[in-house]
C-alpha cells in the first residue's frame, strides 16, 4: 500500500498522533511520502525521520500509482490537499488533529479500527463536486480555478458595502447590496454560507447555494439552483476593487470584469465508512443529540 501524507504545522499534541499514525503505518509496510514543507516541520520534533517526499502536484503525479492520500488537520488543511491533487483521482482520506472537521472524520480514538476498513477496503468512495471559476479578463497569477467548498465574493474593506449582479443561466436573479455572496458546493454548506445562516445540504446533492453575506436587505435568502447552472458575476466597489476567496485562497480582482462560476468537471474522491454516513457526522458535529430526551429509554 502507497500512501501519501499532507499536512501543515501542528499544535496541542497534533505532531505525537500524527507520529504514532506514521509508525503504524510502518508496521503495516506501507510505503509513505511525505508533503516536504510538512516534514521539516515534522523533524524538528522528529529528527530521525527520513522519507521520500513531494512538494507539488507535479512530482505526487509522478510517483503514481498511490493508494490514498491522508490529510492530516482540520477542513483547511483538507481543501488544501483537494486543490494538490487536482484531477489526479487519488482518494483522499482526512483525519482530524482539529476541532470539528466536518471533512475529516478519522481521529484519535478510531484511527485504528478505520486503518484496518481500509486494508480491508471496506469503505466507500464518494465524489465530491467543485466549482469551476472563469473571467473575461485575466485573473492575477497562480489564481485557483477551483474550490471544494465556496468561492466567496466580499467586499476588500470592512466598512464598505459591494453590489454583486448575479445572473443564471443568463437570467436576472439580483443584485445584492451586502457585505459579500458565497457560491457553495453542498460540501461546502457546512462552512462560511452555514455561519450566514445557508442550509445544510446532503453532498450527494446535485445543487449550488448562494448565500449573501449580511445582506442590506431582510428579504433577501439564500436560494439553492441546479448544479448545472452557469453563473455570471458582476460587482460595483467604491474603490474599483473586490475580494475573491477559492477555499483557502484570496485575490484581490480588478473592476471591470465578469466572472463566470460553474460546477468542475472533475471530483475529489473522498473515502468514506459506513459507520460514518453524512447525518451522523452532522449530530456529532453540530451536537444535535445533546438533549436529554434523546437518552432517556423508551416507555
């Protein structure tokens, strides 16, 4: 078994489990590579450590095939990896050193018992959709084109509303007065658009979100679209300038220009067991359960 290890700088005893994920992984004989930014941090703790690595998307492709890539962190440092491994198809598996972490499902107490699904390859894939984005003009250099969660528009300055005119499919949907407008993939609707008040959608959902952010206007909601709808953007700044945010990255775009968002032509295949289906993670995570009628036996 090859499998690929990413992650970024670690605290509060993160680097003492992702080591003991490591050593167990080497009494099972897997042959690992490492992300190489990863493990100078790594060998500081470690210093023994020594590994074939990767630094780039180039050099994971060139080192195919691999089994699996494990992301080890938080939702961030998954998306991260989702953006490295591109169109590749190696499937991800995320294993929280977190909080939350809705993407990353594995931790310290199952890790084991996960391991073992996986070599016995009882687990699912499942595809995850992405966001495609375009413009009319050039985008600033080493812009990512895709985004696993949302691509946000946002105002630059904190003080300053935008007007963001949307339409879809070539059709008027509005212009919003506020402080910004997340365009969601159903994975990324238990990010940035739940916290402005979006709804949680199933991933297996063939939809986009548009969720504003404080709105001006108490009438305006999110709305949900077909997945296969062409977005068109066009914002109004004071100062002639925009934020864009990809995930985990953000740009500052020129005015004039029109963006065009829509949905990838590629997935993420993430792995998922069933013991751990979408509902489940959504009680655990968001402490659904957590009230007292919920333990209490039946009559």
């Amino acid at each position: 078994m090859k499998i690929a290890i990413y992650s970024k700088q670690q605290v509060n005893g993160g680097y003492l489990f992702i080591h003991d994920i490591i050593n167990h992984l080497l009494e099972k004989e897997a042959h690992i590579i490492i992300y190489e930014p990863f493990l100078k941090e790594y060998k500081k703790e470690y210093p023994d450590a020594v590994f074939n690595t990767f630094s780039s998307k180039e050099e994971l492709i060139i080192q195919q095939p691999i089994d699996y890539l494990f992301s080890l962190g938080g939702d961030g440092t998954f998306l991260d990896a989702a953006n490295l491994i591109g169109e590749s198809g190696i499937p991800i598996l995320g294993i929280n050193t977190g909080r939350i972490g809705f993407l990353t499902g594995i931790n310290k107490t199952n890790f084991i018992e996960s391991f073992a699904l996986l070599e016995k390859k009882q687990f699912e894939i499942e595809d995850r959709k992405l966001l495609c984005l375009s413009s009319n003009k050039p985008l600033p250099p080493k812009t990512a084109n895709h985004a696993l969660n949302d691509i946000t528009i946002h105002s630059p300055l904190e003080s300053s509303i935008i007007a963001i005119h949307v339409w879809v499919d070539d059709k008027k949907v509005n212009t919003y007065w506020a402080d910004g407008l997340i365009i969601a993939t159903p994975t990324g609707s238990t990010a940035y658009s739940l916290s402005c008040g979006g709804p949680i959608i199933a991933p297996s959902a063939n939809v986009l979100l548009l969720t504003p952010i404080a709105s001006h206007s108490l009438a305006v909601r999110p709305i949900v679209i077909p997945a296969e709808s062409t977005l068109k953007v066009v914002v109004e700044s004071r100062n002639e300038k925009f934020s864009l945010s990809c995930d985990s990255q953000q740009i500052t775009i020129q005015n004039p220009i029109e963006l065009t968002i829509r949905q990838g032509n590629f997935t993420i295949k993430t792995i998922r067991f069933t013991s751990a289906n979408f509902f489940s993670v959504i009680r655990e995570k968001l402490m659904w359960g957590i009230d007292i009628r919920n333990t209490l036996p039946p009559n």
